[in-house]
C-alpha cells in the first residue's frame, strides 16, 4: 500500500507494522531475536507490527537493530541555509511617532472656584 496524505492514521500505522515484519523477516529475525536486540518486549514489538500505537524511540530502537535508521533522515530531511540567510541585515528603523501637542493649561475653573 502506498503511503499518501489522504491515507487515516489506522492505515498508516497497520501499512508502517507489515514494512516493519517485513524487514524483519529478510533479516531472518524472529520477533523476540528483534525485541531482545532492541531492548523491547515482545509484546510491543507484536503491537507495532500488529498497527497499534508505538512510541517513537520504540520505533528508533526497531530502526537501528534493522539497520534503517537512516530511513528517519527521509521522514523530516535536514535544512539547507538558504543564501539569503548569510547576508548581514541591517536593523529596520523604527518608526517615529508624532510627537503629541501638548495644550497649555489654562486658568479655567468651574466658577463655583475663588
């Protein structure tokens, strides 16, 4: 199954489990071989391969041990600086506020006022 934006989270994850045996079982691993080397319990790896919900350093541990770590890399890849960012930017100036006009008080009183 191919992987796309309109694919739900249940699909991705069960799809993300069947790769995961799948590369496990080229490796002629079986499931405890694969949880013992990762320092997982059998049970999560069941879950995971299963398309339950699993953790993300589960999912690293899996990776490394299957020698596909690198995969992550492929997922969020590394940013390039961009030749913009290396110009030397001036400080923008502020902008000036008009200064308020400031009325002289005057001597009016209420009347009532001696």
């Amino acid at each position: 199954m191919k992987i796309t934006y309109y694919s739900s989270t249940t699909e991705i994850l069960t799809e993300f489990g069947n790769r995961v045996k799948t590369l496990r079982l080229s490796e002629n691993m079986t499931q405890k071989e694969l949880a013992e080397r990762a320092g997982l319990s059998v049970r999560t790896l069941v879950n995971m391969e299963s398309g339950k919900e699993t953790s993300f350093s589960t999912v690293i541990a899996v990776l490394q041990v299957l020698n596909r770590v690198e995969s992550i890399d492929l997922l969020i890849p590394e940013q390039e600086t961009r030749p913009n960012a290396y110009l030397v930017r001036e400080k923008a100036p502020e902008r000036a506020r008009k200064k308020k006009e400031t009325k002289p008080k005057t001597g009016w009183k209420w009347g009532d006022e001696s």
